[in-house]
C-alpha cells in the first residue's frame, strides 16, 4: 500500500462534462486536483487551466505513475477503462473508474477481482445513490414500512441522441459497445432499484432497437417480485429522466432525478410528498441532506458526496452504501443478459455476480 498525503492528490484521466464533474468534487471533499490528462498534451494543458488543476501529464500512464497522484479518477472512454484501471491497482492506488469498468464481462469480471486483491479503495459512480431522498425510500423499505413489494417499474429517457444528433466516440461499438443507452444509462436504473429493495434481478427478457439507443426490459427478482424498465437516448424532450416507482402493499415509494429533493409516497388512504429535511429523515438521508429544506441539491452535490465517501474509504472508514468495482461487474452481469436475451430473444437467468 502507497503512502498518501494528509490532503488527497487526485489525478483525472479525461477532461470532458464528467471529468469537470470529478475536479469539482475533488475539491469539494477537501483534495487538491493534482495532475489531469487528456487526448493530447496541448488538451491536457487547456484543461489543467480549465479545472484548476496544479499541472498536466502527457497521457494517462504518466499520471498514474507521477508521485504527487495519490488517487486516479478515470473518465477516458470505455475502451481505456481497463489498461488504465490495471496500472493503478498495480501501482496500489485507489482508483474511481466510470462505468462500464470493461467493454466485456470477461475483463470486467478480472478487474473487480484484481480490485478486491490490491485492497485499495476502487468504486464505480453509481452517484444516484447519493441522493436523500433515495436513501429515505431505502431506509423505510428496509424498515418494512412498504410491506411486501409487488412491482418495480420506472425508465431512464434522454433525448441527446434524437434526430440526427452525433453520439461521439459512445456511438462507436467498439467504444460505447452495441447496447450503449443500456450500458450508459439502463445500468445506473437497475443499480437504483438493487440499492433501494436490497432484491436482485435474476432473470430478464430484453429487446433493443434504434442501433442500441432503446432498450426495454422486464425482469424478475431473487425474491419473486416483476418489473420493469424502459430506456432510451432518443427520447425528444426528455433530458436526464430517471424515474423508479417501488411498490409494496402498505407503501408505494416513487423518485424522480429532475425533481430529487421530493420522494412520492403512495397509501392505501392518501398520498403524501416528503420533502428533503435532515430534522425528520432517516439518519443515512440526514448525513447527505446539506442545505436547509427548499433550498435544491443536485446532481453535483450527490458527486461530492460520493467522492468525499471514497476519501473517507481511503482513510480507512467504509461509509455505508459506497458503490465498488463488484457493484461495477453487476452491471456488466446485466449488461451481459441483456446483451443476450436480445439477441436471442429468450428469456435469459441472470447469475449473481
């Protein structure tokens, strides 16, 4: 295990939307942005500038290797995810890798179990986890005040790729692989709904279409309970639209990501909208509730959030709920029988890891 200094020293592999994304959550859980890379020096440069970072590496192995980088933030495209996780759990350094971790069950499944040998701190941002209000409906199904839950439903809908509108490198299958709404987005909906139930999916049929940009699902779960799930990137009018609904038979739990500061609770006798206050949540919403009721907290803020948890990992305290490179290898197991069932069109059994 590598020493690190008192105040963490993040280096970040790639400057896009989500690297800026990592640079201010760095610094917002008190860690200096070191070093940053990008697809060329004079890029790295730019962005070093850009992001307030102390300096720039020529590519992402010199970062991993430089001795002011105590933990690596990976956000290059998908086919780099692996090299470059590799080099850091040899080096012994913590590592946040954006999901997918691998372009293939195979070598997703070999770098969580070279994570789980190095014994450093490797996490995957399933950030959406990092919402109070998410973790309210955790608590309360968790406390039994859902009764048993019958059906779980909701969609992830984002219109960026609607039209003729150009996906980058995500829409090469090489890169974003051939199910990439699924892979990009469809696995941050079932990580969701695991988190919130504590039930596994164990079998789903799955159909994709629209060259990977739609994907819909229906599944079972290890405790007999169906549901469902929709997908798509070519949804017009639809920016960020994650939405769960948990529904038992005492409770009915509902989340919406664009409106994230309210969870719906569903009754036999009425309906009710809590709203985010750390006075009346459960302890583990309370802990992420910074800002006084009516005053928004967002997607950022649940970033923040799940790097200060890698940074407190890092220092020896696991804070509940932080998402590791097995929660990584879960999604490329769903992306997998996905993968699967729609090419087959059959109804496919999902393994447990």
């Amino acid at each position: 295990m590598i020493e690190v200094a008192d105040q963490l020293r993040a280096g970040i592999i790639g400057t896009g939307f989500i690297g800026a994304v990592h640079a201010h959550a760095v610094r917002a859980a008190g860690g200096i942005v070191s070093r940053v890379t990008a697809s060329s020096p004079d890029r790295a440069a730019a962005a070093a500038r850009r992001l307030g970072a102390q300096s720039s590496a020529a590519t992402g192995e010199a970062l991993i290797d430089a001795d002011d980088v105590d933990v690596v933030h990976i956000c290059a495209p998908n086919s780099l995810h692996v090299p470059l996780a590799n080099r850091a759990l040899a080096a012994g350094k913590p590592v946040i890798c954006e999901k997918p971790l691998a372009t293939s069950l195979g070598e997703a499944r070999e770098l969580a179990t070279r994570a789980s040998e190095a014994g450093v701190v490797a996490t995957v941002p399933f950030v959406y986890r990092f919402y109070p209000t998410v973790r309210e409906a955790r608590a309360r199904i968790a406390a039994g005040e859902a009764g048993a839950l019958h059906l779980l439903y909701g969609a992830y809908l984002q219109d960026w790729q609607a039209g003729d509108a150009g996906a980058g490198w995500r829409g090469d299958p090489a890169e974003g692989g051939e199910y990439g709404a699924f892979t990009d987005i469809g696995v941050h909906w079932c990580d969701l709904m695991e988190f919130c139930t504590g039930q596994r999916i164990t079998g789903l049929s799955a159909r994709t279409s629209g060259g990977g940009t739609e994907t819909t699902v229906q599944f079972d779960t290890d405790r007999g309970v169906s549901g469902s799930v929709l997908v798509s990137q070519r949804a017009l009018g639809r920016k960020n639209h994650l939405t769960l609904r948990m529904d038992g038979a005492d409770a009915a739990y509902g989340f919406d990501q664009e409106n994230p500061d309210t969870l719906w609770v569903g009754g036999v006798t009425g309906n009710q909208v809590v709203h985010r206050d750390a006075a009346t949540m459960a302890p583990g919403a309370a802990r992420l509730s910074l800002l006084p009721p009516g005053h928004p907290q967002g997607y950022q803020d649940c970033f923040n959030a799940f790097v200060a948890d890698n940074y407190t990992a890092i220092g020896g305290e696991r804070p509940d709920g932080l998402p590791t490179f097995a929660d990584g290898l879960r999604a490329a197991v769903l992306t997998d029988a996905v993968a699967t069932s729609s090419e087959s069109s059959t109804w496919v059994e999902v393994p447990a890891a």
